[in-house]
C-alpha cells in the first residue's frame, strides 16, 4: 500500500512539474507576443487568443489529476484485498500461535504447582510414616515386654505351685 501512495504521488509530483514547466512556456510566449504588438488593440487580441489554450491545458490537467486520483484508488482497493487475505490469514496464525503458547505455559505452570505441592507433601508424608513406623516399633517392644513379663509371671507361678506341692524338706535331707 505504501508503495502504490509513493507511486500516486509521484505521478501528481510529475503532473504538476510538467503543468507548471507548461504554463511558464505559455507565459513567456504570451509576454513576449505582447511585448512585440504595435498596437495597444492587439494585446487584448493577444491575450484572448493564448486564453483558449490556457484553459485546455487546465481542463486536460484537470482530467489527468482525476485520471491519477482514480487509478490509485483502484489500486489501493486491489492492493488492499490481495492483503485483506494474507492479513486475515497472518492474523488467525498469530491467534492459533498465541492459543497453543499460552496452553503450554498454563499446562507448564500446573504441572510445576503439582510438584511444588507434591514436594510439600513429601515431608509431611515421610514424617507421618516415620511417626507410624516408631510408634509400631514401640507398641511392639512394649507388647514384647509384657508378653515377656507375662511369661516370667506365668513361670513364677508354676514355681510357686511346684513349690507348694513338694513336702516339706527335713533339714540335712539332700535335695
């Protein structure tokens, strides 16, 4: 688009040279007939006579600024619509581009919360399971000792019993 504005403008910057380098010839033309009547009658004659082509160069410069005017403006819409497209098309790519960034960035940023969370709980988790694991060990040595002391309880009182049902012994009987 920019290039067919520069072009336009040049084509008027063109234009409006080759009209002004006109009207200075027709000017230059038209003093120098005036300058050279003999009669002061024939400078109207003169200037009448350099009107008519004056305002044909203005009509026909007039129909070329239009001309250019026109042709650029067509230019324009097809130069436009051949962009429309790739503009169109560029601009679906860069919201699909943007959508699958921003799905992996969110997928990235959920999976290192999961393991921010994880690591947190893996302490509390080794901790529980440590705490578990002690208080099984010291349920266990104290049920042991109790299994242990009711077994020693059990044998004192076989003893005792054994004890109760042997006669008495003489002093100086050998046992």
């Amino acid at each position: 688009m920019s290039r067919s504005l520069f072009q336009t403008a040049q084509k008027f910057t063109e234009l409006n040279l080759q009209m002004a380098q006109t009207m200075l010839e027709d000017t230059a033309a038209a003093s120098q007939a005036m300058i050279t009547v003999d009669k002061p009658t024939e400078v109207f004659s003169v200037t009448a006579s350099r009107a008519q082509p004056t305002a044909d160069r203005l009509r026909e410069w007039q129909q070329q600024v239009s001309r250019i005017a026109t042709d650029s403006q067509t230019k324009l819409i097809r130069v436009a619509g051949e962009h429309a497209e790739e503009t169109a098309r560029a601009a679906c790519e860069l919201t699909d581009e943007v959508t699958r960034v921003t799905s992996q960035e969110t997928e990235r940023t959920l999976r290192q919360q999961h393991d921010t969370m994880r690591q947190l709980a893996n302490p509390l988790d080794s901790m529980v399971d440590s705490a578990n694991r002690q208080a099984r060990a010291a349920m266990g040595d104290g049920h042991d000792r109790t299994e242990e002391a009711a077994q020693a309880a059990g044998h004192a009182a076989q003893a005792a019993q054994s004890a109760m049902r042997q006669p008495p012994r003489k002093e100086g009987q050998p046992s």
